[in-house]
DNA sequence: GTCCTTCCATCTGCAAAACAGATGGTTTGC
DNA sequence: GCAAACCATCTGTTTTGCAGATGGAAGGAC
C-alpha cells in the first residue's frame, strides 16, 4: 500500500453511509460484516477522524463524517467517469474529435449537429475550427485534424479520402444599389469583368497561384467569409457567397442574385465532402458525425430558423 | 479488492509519468522496478486500454494515457484534499480557509488576495477552488468551503448568508469578423437570435434547466470559460463575458462589444458576493480575506496590468 | 560495429494483507 | 424478557503484493 487511505475504504465508508448499516454494506459489497467493520475502523484509522456514531443500534454519520463523505462521493465518482472513459476508448472510441469546417459549409447544420454529438458522446471533446478553401485541408494533411468537412477542389490528394456529403449553392450577389443589379436577363461575362469582384483569398500555399471563379481583372482579396459578406452588402464589388448565407439578405432584398451567363440559373454547385487520412479511418465517433451530418443536411427544414 | 482499480494503480501511473521511467519511479515510491512494471500493466488490463508505448528506451504516453492521466491527477489531488481536511479536523482547530470562487471573479483580484492573505496569515493554508455558476455554490452549501466568492444568481438559499463585494460589468462580445460587429449602434434582441450564441454551461444541478441571458435559439455549451474565450476570438459565435477577462481583446480591436437593445450602454452587471452558512460565520482570516477583497476590488486600478 | 548501461517484462519464494467465519456484547422491537 | 439485528474482535486460511533474480531490447560511448 502506498498510501494509508485507498479507494476500498471510500467505497465501503459511502457503502456504509447508503445502506444504513454495515451488515447492509456488507451484504451490498458481497463481504462478511467484519470486513466493512475493519475498512470502516482502517479508514478512522488513517483520518485521525471519527466518521460514526455508534452508540445507537444503527451507526450515524458524524458531522465531520458529513464532510468528508462529500469528498469521498467526488472522488468516487471522478474514478468511474475515469472508468467509463477507459471502456469507451477500448472499444475504439476516439479520445478527442478534431474537426476543420469549411466556412462554406452551413454553420447552422454543424452547430446542430456539434449539440447532438456532445449529448451523443459527452465524454468525447469535440475540437472545431473553421477555415477556408485550400487552409481548410492542411490541418487533415498534416494530422491535426482526423476529418475535415471540406469543399472538394479540383485538386487530388492522394493520401485522403473522401465521402460526398452534399452540396452547397453558390450564388453571384451583389447589394440591390449595385449597378448590376439593373441587369434582369443574363450578364455577360464581360460585363460581370467591368466591375469590382470579391475574392475569398486562401490562406494557404496549397492553392498558390490557382483561383477559381475569378471573372474580374479587378478584384479585392478578403481573407474571411463574413467581411466579404460585409463589404458586398455595402456594395463595394459583388462576388459569389453560399446562399445560406444570404438567403436573409436576398429575401430582404438587400443582396440580389446575379443571373450570370454561363452559371446554371439554380447556381453553382460546390460539393462538401468529408475528409480524412486513408491511413487513419475515424473511429465511432467520427463516423457518426458524418452519418449525423448526412441525414440532418439533406433534411435542413427545421434549422431554417437560425443562422 | 472491491473493484479492479486502486489509487495505488493511479499513483503509480502518475509516478510512472512524472519520473519518466518505470524504474525512477520505482525509486520514487521507495519500490522495486517489477513492481511499478506490475501495478501499471494491472492498470492496463483494468482498463483495457495501453497507457504506455513501450517500444522506446524509456515508455511515452500514448494519447489514451494522456487523457486518462488528467483524470487520474484529478482524482489523487481529490484524495489528498480530502486527507488534508481530515487532517485539520482531527487537530481539532479549524485555521484552514476553504474558498471558492466563481469564474466571473477577476483573477487579478483573486490573486493578489491569495498574496497578501499568504503574507498576513502564514500559518493558515488557503485552498481555493474555481468553479462556475452553480456548481460553486454547491460547495459551500455541503461545507467544504467556508466562504464562496460567488456571483448572484436569481435563487434563494436559505441556508446561506451573504455579503455584497461588488459588481462584474458583463458584456456581449463577438470577433471584429462577426457579422453582428457591423452593427455599430443598438443591435435589436431579434438580430441577435439570428447568431449562433455561446452559452458557459452550469456543471451542477443547482440550476437545472433553468438559463440566465441565453437570447438566440442556436447555441453551443461549453463547459469552461477559457473555451469559450477562444470560441469568441474565433467568431464561432457571439456571448457574454465578463469585461475583466476580455478587455485586452476590446483594446487590441480581436473582440468588440455589441451593443445590445435591452442592455444598459455599460452592460450588464453581475453582482458578486461572499456567501457563507448562517450558521457557521467566518472566523478572523475568513473576515480579513472578505474585507481585503470589498476593498482591493474598488480600487483595482493597480491592477490593470495583469490579467 | 561492439560494449556497456539502463531500461522493461517475467518468474519465484516469502511475508503481509485481507478474507470468511465464529464469538460475545449491545440495542431495539415485539 | 426474548429474539433479532447490530457492531467489535479474534482466528485460521487464502490471496495479494512484495523483493530479488533473470533475460531481452534499446540507445549512448567508443
């Protein structure tokens, strides 16, 4: 024994204290009464502290006893969750999720399905970070990350894999006071390149020197999703967003939808899929997430309510 | 042995972890290396889960172990407060000082409290412990802490007399990437619940169902606040923080105040308070810390600098 | 490359512990 | 006042954990 107090003594003092009696203790924990009996007085022992009265037929808590009872129940308690987390990793369960989202991907979908992870899993941390375009795939590249829910790009990479989870529409908008908007019928492309168009920089090297749907030769760069969303309200340029994200603002009728020339009228279509390391499959949890996020996407009806 | 695992089992892990080595921790318990050998691989088989890589020279932690290493620590520090309380009582006087304070609390405060408590009374040890919302109440009302630094919350607790300190300004606060930020007069209550909000979630079952300023329908839950700072600080959402913990932000522009409808211009103010059992008054070093903090706490201008 | 140290796992006998069961004293309900 | 249930203590037996020894593997020094 390392230590004078051990966990038996706790758990048969909480025994004693639950059951009334220490025969009840016994008879609970499977040992003769003498045991609880020897535990009990070991414990006292080691404390310097009289935990029962015994002077009547049944012993009664002391007040000290009282005390030192809720301490005991913490740390009891702290040993089975620690236990439960244990099983739960022996069947394969993932220690911790880290997640990189896209921005592109509907925040009110992931949130929901963050909520229902964490009743789902309650002793699995769930790690998210949002990111964009091509920095959106380093932190599954280089390991940080064991799934990444990310817009497919035209670009291979070999060491992932990939299930399609669905798409998102993109959109050209830009505000209702922007000159384009006085085009009801089709935009040319060469009209769309007179004007200022918004551009999601990446932030990585991934997709150096590689753009997509860049139509204007003038173009200002933003690093972040909301500050675009920003400026095209304020009608600084117009540029492609994901409707969810301005579908508020069209019905409004602050942000109108470009009829562009060569998209299709429904809008661009950018599918997300779910990444990860051919070598490293998700676990349990991971694979719930991406059934979770499967079946709560496609049937987004009750999550229209918020962002 | 009751159940499989021991706190000998988890002092072990931890000595195993701490010393780098089987061995060293061997010496460390004043045991034979077998034995540390046996006790961790007992661990093992308990769990069902591999704590240690041993294919190196010396054994790494694998990520199982590091996670169940924090639970383990959790539970020995548990162990020892609950030794050192006995302790106390079997000594008979009750010079040790319990407190615990809410996370709202401005740290600095906190701190320079603890200091000059250290240097005023030497001989009583103070214990402090940090919890949130109602779980902080929770120990000063089974009588482990004698005095709780807590913040008012709109319940009644018959058993507990209180004493007011003063007020933390709280505010709503969003990254300068949110969209919410653009708002730069009042923000209306129906535009905030528009936004996915970041609510600290209540440990305890004090306050069960029961939720003080949620607004939006969409939120997440975080267990701790220093998760919720770095959620706000990635514009995962919008919330309320105490003004201490995020004043560095406002000033470096990271984090911004909004502005909201139904909230006064210098937000909201959460009334902190020393709470302890009517029937069991402060002694001098419990009087002497309460005072210190009423009035270190008006005048806290020196205490800017720290966090 | 080879030696040498230090690490870990496994085995063995031995000592300490925890066990079940028995006994006796005490309280409580009938 | 008696039976029942409680608790403390004692005793022999079983189990457990211990130290110490052995062997294999890894890594640094030369």
């Amino acid at each position: 024994m390392l230590d004078g107090v051990s966990l038996d003594h706790l758990r048969t003092f909480i025994a004693a204290v639950d059951e009334g009696s220490f025969s009840a203790a016994a008879r609970k924990l499977n040992r003769v009464q003498s045991a609880v009996s020897g535990w009990v007085s070991g414990l006292e022992d080691q404390f310097g502290v009289v935990l029962f009265d015994r002077s009547g037929r049944f012993p009664k808590l002391t007040p000290e006893g009282v005390l030192l009872l809720a301490d005991a129940r913490g740390i009891v308690s702290g040993v089975d969750t620690m236990k439960a987390r244990a099983k739960l990793m022996a069947s394969g369960l993932e220690t911790e999720l880290s997640v990189v989202v896209d921005v592109f991907f509907p925040t009110a979908v992931v949130s929901a399905a963050a909520k229902a992870f964490a009743s789902r899993f309650p002793l699995t941390p769930l790690r998210l970070f949002v990111e964009g375009l091509g920095a959106a795939y380093q932190p599954v590249l280089d390991g940080r990350c064991s799934l990444g829910i990310l817009a497919t790009l035209p670009v291979a990479f070999p060491s992932l894999v990939s299930e399609r989870l669905g798409e998102v529409p993109l959109v050209a908008v830009a505000s209702s006071s922007h000159p384009l908007t006085r085009f009801n019928h089709r935009i040319p492309r060469h009209e769309l390149a007179k004007h200022l168009q918004l551009v999601l920089t990446d932030r990585s090297d991934l997709m150096a020197g590689r753009d997509f749907g860049v139509v204007s030769p003038s173009t200002w760069r933003l690093a972040d999703l909301s500050t675009k969303h920003a400026f095209l309200k304020d009608s600084i340029g117009w540029g492609g967003m994901p409707l969810h994200m301005v579908e508020k603002d069209i019905a409004s009728g602050s942000l109108v939808v470009l009829d562009v020339d060569d998209m299709p009228p429904s809008g661009f279509m950018l599918t997300m899929s779910a990444y990860h390391q051919a070598s490293e499959p998700p676990g349990p949890a991971g694979r719930w997430l991406i059934d979770h996020l499967k079946d709560s996407w496609v049937h987004p009806s009750d999550l229209k309510r918020e962002q």
